[in-house]
C-alpha cells in the first residue's frame, strides 16, 4: 500500500476589521481572523494534512510567521506551493475537513469552499469534503472568539 494519510488542526482568533477567508472564499461575516497571513484556517490545516501526510513536517517550518515575506500572505499561495511540492512525489486522493464555528452560519457557504479548495487543490470537487459545525455554545469557540478546523488527507505515492 502507498497510501498515506495526515492530520492537519488550526485556530484562530475572530477580530473586527478584518475580512473573513475560508478556503479561499470570502465569508461575508462581522469578523475576520487575526494572524500573520490572511488567517485561512480552513486553509493552514489543509496544508498541515498535506504535509504531514508526506511526512514534509508542518506549516510552520515551510512558511515561519517571523518571515516578514509571509505578512499578510494569501493562504491560497501557501497551499499552491504545498501542492506543487507534494505533487512532485503524491497523488492527492480527497481532503476531508470540520469547520468548527459557532457564528457565522456556514451551511450557504459549503458549496462555495468545496469548490475553492478543489480548485487550489487542483482536484476534482468531489475529492474535497468540506463539513461545518458549532460547538454548541461551548468555550472560546462557543463563545465566538475563534473558529477551528480539522483535517485529514489522504495521498498515494505515484508509480
Ligand atoms: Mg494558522
């Protein structure tokens, strides 16, 4: 078997002025999310699945956010160039995630973020899963501060 899966996790933190991206789409929503880049989260925990699943360590080493080249850097980049390194070696067979957030309401918007990460993926939509969540008013995510997101992927090696 070639095959290898990997777990990708992300936080971030909901703050006012800013604009809200989940896997690329933009989420009309009163809050945006703090961090360095854009603040995809959907996004950074792909990427951390990919990676892991390659066994290519984690985000954070690829693009370090003390990298003043990574400021306010556009998640969908990060991923591309996850992508075109494990390409080089992988095939990307799905992406399964869990968008956990208790505001804003995101079932109108699956549809939306599944066809965004496919196409950054450059995969088939059906190979992108994308499921949303609240925490049922639940801590800091059920008290709206931040929105977490699980991943996994799955890659098989080429030939
Ligand atoms: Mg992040």
């Amino acid at each position: 078997m070639n095959n290898r899966i990997g777990l990708g996790y992300d936080i971030h933190r909901l703050v006012d002025g800013r604009k809200m991206f989940l896997g690329g789409a933009e989420i009309p929503y009163i809050k945006g999310f703090l961090g360095h880049s854009d603040g995809d989260v959907l996004l950074h925990a792909i990427t951390d699945a990919l990676l892991g699943a390659a066994g290519l360590g984690d985000i954070g080493e690829h693009f370090p956010d003390t990298d003043p080249k990574y400021l306010a850097a556009d998640s969908k980049m990060l991923l591309k160039k996850t992508v075109e390194l494990i390409k080089k070696d992988y095939k990307i067979n799905n992406v399964d995630a869990v968008i956990i957030a208790q505001e804003p309401v995101l079932s109108p918007f699956k549809k939306e973020i599944q066809r965004s990460v496919a196409s950054v993926l450059e995969v088939d939509e059906s190979m992108v899963s994308i499921k949303a969540k609240t925490n049922e008013g639940l801590g800091e995510i059920g008290q709206k501060e931040a929105i977490a997101v699980y991943a996994v992927a799955l890659l098989s090696r080429k030939e």
